[in-house]
C-alpha cells in the first residue's frame, strides 16, 4: 500500500459560531489504519470526525484528502440519528444513499448495485428487512442498516462514532471482527468509550480532549492517558486481557 | 341526470376547470409529497400567505397580480430556506412573522388601491371555474417540470430529504436542490392559488398524500397514490358544487377529506382484519 496519507490535517483549529473546540490538531491518516478515537463527552470527537468529513470548515489550519485514483470516498456512521422516523424512505433505499458519490448522483438501481445491496445486508446479518420502511425498525436494527450505508460504496476510509450503541453484544463482537476484516481494504477511525475493547482491535489510539494526542500503539497506560490529559478510566469490564492496557497501571484504575 | 352530466362536458368552462383540476393534481401531487414527507407543510403555509404581500402590491402598480405573487413567493421562499440554514435562528417564529407580514402588506396596499380590487376575493377562495387558457398553460408547464425533475434526480432529493448532513459528506449539491425544490414549491403555491385561492392552497398539497401515505411508506409510491387521489376528489367536488350550486375550491376540499376519513376508516378495518387472523393462529 502507498505511503502517503489519504488525510492530513496540519494545525486545525476547529469549532461552531464562536467556539474553538478542538486545537491545533495534526493527524496523518494512511490506507492500513485503524485508528480509535477515545476522549471524554465534549472532547471534541464527532467533532474531529466532522472536519475529516468536511462537514466542517476549519477555522485556521489545513486538511487534505488524496487518494491515488481520483477522489477519497468516506462512508460514515454517525453517532445519533435525528433523522425523521418516519420519513417514507426503505431500508434498501437507506443502503443505496451510500453508493451515492460527486460521479453519480442521477442513475436509479442498475443489477450491480443491487448486488452490492444484498451483499452488504448479508454481511450485516439483515438481508430480511430490505423492503421494511425505516419506521418499521428498532434501533440496533437501524444501526445495522446505517453500518451498511457506511460501508457499500467501500470507502477508501471508513469513520464509525460510537459504533456499539445500540446492538447487542453478540453482533458487537461480529462487527469487531468485519472491521477486521474490512480494515485489509481500507482505513478505519473509530470512537469508542468502551475502550478496552477497543485496544485488542486498533492499531493505533488518538485521545481527543480539546487537543489530540496520538499514540502510535495499541497498548497504552493510565498515566500516558493523564499525561495526554485524557480523564478516562482504563479497567471497564474485565472482559480483555490486562495485558493489552500495559505494563504497570491497569490495576491502579480504582484510585 | 346521465344527459345533464354529458352536456356538462360540452361547456368550456367546465371541461376546462376539469382539466385544470387533473394537471394541478399532478405537480401538487409531486411537490405535496416532498411537503409532507419533510414536514413543510407549516413552511408552505407560510409561503402561501407572503404572496398575497406581492398580490397586493401588483394591485397597487397596475400590475400582473399572479406576476406579483410569484415573486413575493419565490423571495420569501428562499429567505425561509436561508435563514433555516443559521443554527440561531428558530425557523417556526420567522416563519410566523413572513406569513403575517405577507397578509399585512396585501392587504394595505389592496386598501390604498382606487377601484378597490373587486376580485380580490377570488384570490383569496379561487375560481377554478374562470381559469383561462394562459392558467393552463402554465400549470402544465409547471407539471412537465416537475415529471423530469423528480424522474431524473429521484434518488437525490430522496437522499437529501431524508438526511442531508449525509448527503453533504458525500459532497452531494444539497444547498442547490433544496433551493430549487423550495423555489418550485413556491411556484406550485401561487398557480393553484388562481385555482382554490390562498385560504384553500395548501390542502392540495396535503390532503391527497396524506391519504396516500395511509396505505404505503414508500415515497414513490405516495406521489402516485396522491395524484389519483386529487384527481378523484376534485373531479368529484366540481361536479357536486355543478349540481348543489355552492363554491367548487371548497366543495372540492371538503370531498378531499371525506375521501381521507374513508381510507382511516378502510385502513383500521383491514388492520384489525390481519390481527384477528393472526390471533386465531395462536
Ligand atoms: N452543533 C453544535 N453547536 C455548538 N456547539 C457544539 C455543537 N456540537 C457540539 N458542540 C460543542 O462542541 C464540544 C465538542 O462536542 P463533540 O460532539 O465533538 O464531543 P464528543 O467528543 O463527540 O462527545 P461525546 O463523547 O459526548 O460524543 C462540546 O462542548 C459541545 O458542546
Ligand atoms: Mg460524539
């Protein structure tokens, strides 16, 4: 795979109206990443994530986006979903929007992307709701349908906010594994507060509280997160091993 | 009653207020589905009342009134759009202070005007009975807009309705369609308000989908239902006020949403039909 960055951002200060919410970020993206996002509420994640997008325009600073062959495609999973329940809009349809791209607004279904939609559904263990109305579904079900939205046109990189809120945990740990998967294709950032978990599946960690530190490692200690000024406890559950929370300070988290 | 119904279709007028009735129920059909599926019916209503500011002030100048109203809705439609778009702005009260406005406006100038507008009034409950040949024409226009419109870029505006922060990230033109979409609702308010004026407008573009949108989700789906819809009600609504003699905009109104109470009433039978069936399965 190619080493330059497929994003760059040099210096960013972003935020809304009057407010600066995230300072002088510089962060390098390249195509065999799968970076996780950790930081406290209000840190600035989504945030972050929606300067990559360019939902955003930064306030000074500088983002790139280069691919090799043409233009980067992003597919995204927003964190929560304030569209209209009830808007008359399919599953397919939902799944369709993400092969949407500058090239190709205009066109209706051609086989090939139908294809790509039932291979996509399947993969997320839903092909049975493809005709349901979106109003029709619960929530972990609806997340699964933006997860395929997120990855049909597959994206040069691929940007999850809080993937894991609504699905049970038997799909949480299939999704993991996708990512996996996935990430043999294209890069993936991913923000998670469950970040035990997360350690035993990214390869690197970027803590964003304001400012953005980033760790070139999986593996990483209470006090690297403090001297990052990342207020967030390490031990959630139990359920990975220490060993992958570092050396010394996995077992400090109590005080 | 068979004889009195053909030699109605022999008279201009009616066979004309018929076939305005069938192209308006087209585009409002089209246009009142993506009203109802993104909720603006409030926004229209508001758009409906500015342009009677443009009414008014034509009235004044000697000008075009229908003219007039184009503008002013166009105008107002695209500052709603704009100011929607700013966070500290709340939508709903601007929205409030443009519809006020709009009537305010009409109505003083109509006042300041000498001869004092004497139809006035039929653009405040329309006339689909006096529809000229020109009104045809450009509510047909306007319905062949749309056709290609919405056939050719179908998907998109679907997309962007239904969420459009997603849209822009993938670099969709979603400030561009929405500004057209709105300009072209605005367009579809002032024709049809020569067909069932201001107070009556904004029920072609709601009454008819909401029937539809009782028997399917699917967007395409309810823009075909609505049309039958409207062109049955209408139809039905200019030939009873033919034969009761009473206003035809809200005969045909009025035939709309017994047409609706119909189709709940419908839809709650069946529904409690396919639960008693499946409860005996149990
Ligand atoms: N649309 C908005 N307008 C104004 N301020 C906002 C907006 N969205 C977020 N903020 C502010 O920006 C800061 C960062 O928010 P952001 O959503 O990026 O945090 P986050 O790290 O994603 O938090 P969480 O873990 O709760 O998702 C917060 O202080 C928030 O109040
Ligand atoms: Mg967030």
């Amino acid at each position: 795979m190619s080493n330059s960055p497929i994003v760059s951002l040099k210096g960013v200060n972003a935020g809304y109206a009057d407010e600066v919410v995230i300072n002088d970020v510089n962060l390098d993206v390249f195509p065999s990443d799968f970076i996780g996002v950790i930081g406290p509420n209000g840190g600035g994640k989504t945030t972050l994530i929606k300067v990559i997008l360019g939902l955003i325009k930064p306030i000074s600073g500088e983002i790139n986006w280069n691919k090799a062959d043409g233009i980067l495609h992003i597919g995204y999973l927003p964190q929560t979903n304030f569209n209209d329940k009830y808007f008359p809009i399919s599953v397919k349809e939902v799944v369709f929007s993400g092969l949407m791209s500058k090239k190709n607004f205009i066109v209706g279904y051609k086989k090939k992307d139908e294809e790509k939609i039932h291979k996509v559904l399947e993969l997320m263990g839903i092909p049975h709701l493809a005709h349901k109305n979106i109003g029709e579904l619960s929530g972990g079900q609806m997340q699964r349908v933006l997860l395929c939205r997120a990855i049909i046109s597959e994206p040069g990189l691929l940007i999850l906010d809080e993937p894991n809120t609504f699905v049970d945990n038997s799909f949480e740990r299939d999704l993991y594994d996708l990512l996996k998967e996935l990430n043999k294709e294209m890069a993936i950032l991913m923000v998670s507060h469950d970040v035990g978990t997360i350690t035993s599946y990214v390869k690197t960690i970027a803590c964003v509280n304001q400012y953005l530190h980033y760790h070139k490692s999986n593996v990483i200690t209470q006090s690297q997160l403090d001297s990052y000024n990342c207020p967030i406890q390490l031990i959630t559950h139990g359920k990975i091993p220490h060993t992958v929370l570092g050396d010394h300070n996995h077992n400090h988290s109590h005080d | 009653m068979i004889r009195e119904l053909s030699s109605l279709f022999e008279y201009q007028f009616f066979t004309n207020a018929l076939a305005a009735a069938v192209i308006a129920n087209i585009s409002c059909g089209i246009i009142g589905s993506y009203i109802v599926a993104k909720r603006m019916v409030f926004i229209s209503g508001g758009i409906t009342h500015a342009s009677f500011g443009g009414i008014g002030i034509a009235y004044f100048l000697g000008l075009n009134p229908v003219l007039g109203a184009a503008v002013f809705s166009v105008l107002s439609a695209l500052g709603i759009e704009w100011v929607s778009g700013k966070s500290n702005v709340r939508e709903d009260s601007a929205i409030g202070i443009l519809w006020s406005l709009g009537m305010a406006i009409g109505i003083i100038f109509t006042f300041l005007t000498p001869g004092y507008a004497p139809n006035l009034m039929s653009y405040l409950f329309g006339s689909i009975l006096t529809v000229s040949k020109t009104d045809l024409w450009l509510i047909g226009a306007l319905a062949v807009v749309l056709i290609i419109i919405f056939t050719r870029f179908y998907h998109l505006i679907l997309f962007i309705a239904y969420d459009e922060e997603y849209a822009r990230s993938h670099k969709a033109p979603v400030n561009t369609v929405k500004y057209i979409l709105i300009s072209l609702i605005a367009i579809a308010i002032v024709l049809n308000i020569r067909l069932v004026g201001i107070i009556l407008v904004i029920s072609f573009l709601t009454i008819p989908q909401s029937t539809a949108n009782i028997f399917t989700k699917r967007f395409s789906r309810i823009i075909f239902l609505s049309i039958f819809f409207g062109i049955v009600g209408s139809t039905g609504g200019l030939l009873i006020s033919y034969f009761y003699n009473i206003p035809s905009g809200a005969t045909i109104i009025f035939v709309f949403v017994v047409i609706f109470g119909i189709a709940k009433l419908f839809k709650a039978s069946q529904v409690k039909l396919s639960l008693k069936r499946q409860m005996k399965r149990l």
